[in-house]
C-alpha cells in the first residue's frame, strides 16, 4: 500500500536538510525561503531488523523492507491560506499526503535566517496549524452551503453530513485542530470523505540541539501531539522519526520468506488475513482459503519450519484471523 508523509514547516527549518537524509536524495535545500517550489519524493525504508534475520534464516536471494513516502514540500508562512508566498500551492501538496511531519525549529543558529528574525517554536507551530486550520474552514463553510439545501428537503446523507459538518467547523472556529475532534466511526469516514489538511494524523519532528533540549518537555506541555527530537545534521533521530511516522499512520508489518524473497508487507492494524494478503495481489482477498501463520521469533528460535510446525508454533489460521505485527504468513488461496 502506498503511504505518504508531507514534511512541512516555516522556511528554513530544515525540511529539506531532513529530507536530504531521509531519502539520500538531492534536492535543494538552500538558506532562503521557497527554495523548494515542486515537492520531492522520496521512498524510504522502515529500519527492522526482523527482515534481515529472517532474510538470513531462509537464505533469501532478494531481502525488502517496508517503506513509506516522504514528500518535501515548501515552506508555510503566515497568510498561507489567502495565497502568502505561494500557499495555495502548497496547501494542496499537503492535501494529498496521508499524514503530516511537522517540523519545528528550536535550535539558534545566527547564519541561518529565521522568517520572523526570531526562533520561538510554539509560535511556528501555532502559525502552521493555524493556517491548515484556516484553510479548513474554508472548505468546510463552502461545503455546509452547497449541502444546505439538501438539509433543509431532509435528505437522510445530507443530515448526517451537516450534523459532522457542523461539529468540525466549531472546532475549526476555536482554532483548534480537525483531528482533535471525536467522532465515531460512521462520522469519520464522512470526515476523511472531506480531505481536511488538520484532520491528518500529525507528527513534530523538533529540530533541537544539546542547549536546547529542555523546550522539547515545553512543547510537550503545551501543544498535544506525539514528537521525536531530532539534531539540526540529523545524525541522530533518523530511525525513530522513520519508526514514528509508521505507527502514525497505525501500520503495522507481517512477513513472507522463503529462498527466493524475504519482504515486509505493510497493513493496517486490525487487518484481517484475506485482507492483509491484498498488499501482496488483490485477488487474495476473494480467494483466500487459510493462512499458515508462525510470529517471526518463534520461526528463527525453531531452526526451520519443520521443527517451528512439530513444536507447534506453525498455526493454521482462517477468513476471521487478525494478523498481528510480526506475523511470518504463507498464504492458501
């Protein structure tokens, strides 16, 4: 399944140094604003050490790790959402991303200019997500009028539509965030159906350095979220911010190995067997009959399938099985 991360900020935070490391893949980062126009890609792997070792259990010829897509894309600024500094633009690169790394500057560093001549991080922060919220509140008030008519026939979608409609544009108008708000299941996919740039999952990468790490537990404090510290030459951090942006999107990994091929296969969390098996071809899903299903440690710790199966660890698994992380699968269709 493809799965993309936009990599956001104010200019100059190091988005594109970041990306640079991410992906090994030059492309502009230079110290002035909108250096970055065009968004790059990048395809990144998921460090796990699990594909390796089983890739070396079954002497696998070809070893591939998961993978999720980082997508630079230029620097946000104040006004964004009215077109400042190309923000129409931009706004819609973030729109096609599955969720967003937001990063934020907190190191001090006279020779790289800060947009607003000073670094204040919570300040950066309340400037992006207010302009993503802005943004959202546009589309959101355009949509209540264009469905209003249907509301008031009592159209049965429309209702249910405008009732979550509603409820988003309050939370909008507090200038909090789309995905601070509760909703259940049904109202959630009426919201996803909206594509809303602050109802993606949202991750902050802190751009920091030893002198100061102590505004990382004051973000914290003050901005929900969930955060990985990063140094300004990122070379530490990488992993754990790659790791981050996986469980940000509640992904998960199950396995295939054999001679030929060792892979991680991504899926969402909860995702039963027949469906899991549509990451490796579609048709898994409508032909599926079992699953031979062995956790990756007790396959390594067994010495070979033969020995995992007459200990028992090799389980048989049917339609309603939810694969769980970890899981090494050999798929009947």
């Amino acid at each position: 399944m493809k799965l993309s991360i936009g990599i956001v900020g104010l200019p100059n935070v190091g988005k594109s140094t970041l990306f640079n490391a991410l992906t090994k893949k030059g492309v502009p980062a230079e110290n002035y604003p909108f250096c970055t126009i065009d968004p790059s890609i990048g395809i990144v792997a998921v460090p796990d050490e699990r594909v390796g070792m089983l890739s070396e259990f079954s002497k696998s010829k070809k070893t591939i790790p998961a993978a999720i897509e980082f997508v630079d894309i230029a620097g946000l600024v104040a006004g964004a959402s009215k077109g400042e500094g190309l923000g129409n633009k931009f706004l819609s690169h973030i729109r096609e991303v599955d969720a967003i790394l937001h990063m934020v500057r907190t190191f001090v560093d006279n020779d790289v200019i800060h947009v607003a001549n000073k670094v204040d991080p919570l300040s950066d922060i309340e400037v992006i997500n207010l302009e993503l919220i802005l943004a959202d509140l546009e589309t959101v008030t355009k949509r209540i009028n264009t469905i209003s008519r249907e509301v008031k026939q009592g159209k049965k979608e429309a209702v249910a539509e405008d009732v979550v409609l509603q409820k988003v544009e309050k939370v909008l108008a507090d200038s909090k965030l789309a995905n601070t708000l509760a909703l259940d299941e049904k109202e959630q996919l009426i919201l996803k159906g909206m594509h809303l740039l602050s109802a993606k999952p949202m991750l902050y990468g802190l751009n920091t350095s030893a002198a100061n790490e102590n505004i990382v537990d004051e973000i914290a404090s003050k901005i929900p979220g969930a955060y990985v510290k990063l140094d300004p030459v990122f070379e530490t951090g990488l992993d754990d911010l790659i790791k981050a942006s996986y469980e940000l999107l509640g992904l998960e990994t199950y396995f295939t190995t054999g001679e030929d091929e060792t892979r991680a296969w991504t899926i969402e969390k909860g995702s039963t067997a027949p469906i899991a098996g549509t990451a490796i071809h579609t048709d898994f899903k409508d032909k599926f009959i079992r699953a031979e299903v062995v956790f990756w440690k007790d396959l390594l710790d067994s010495g070979s399938y033969a020995d995992a199966r007459a200990k028992g660890k090799v389980r048989t698994e049917g339609k309603e099985y939810i694969v769980k992380d970890g899981d090494v699968i050999e798929f009947r269709i």
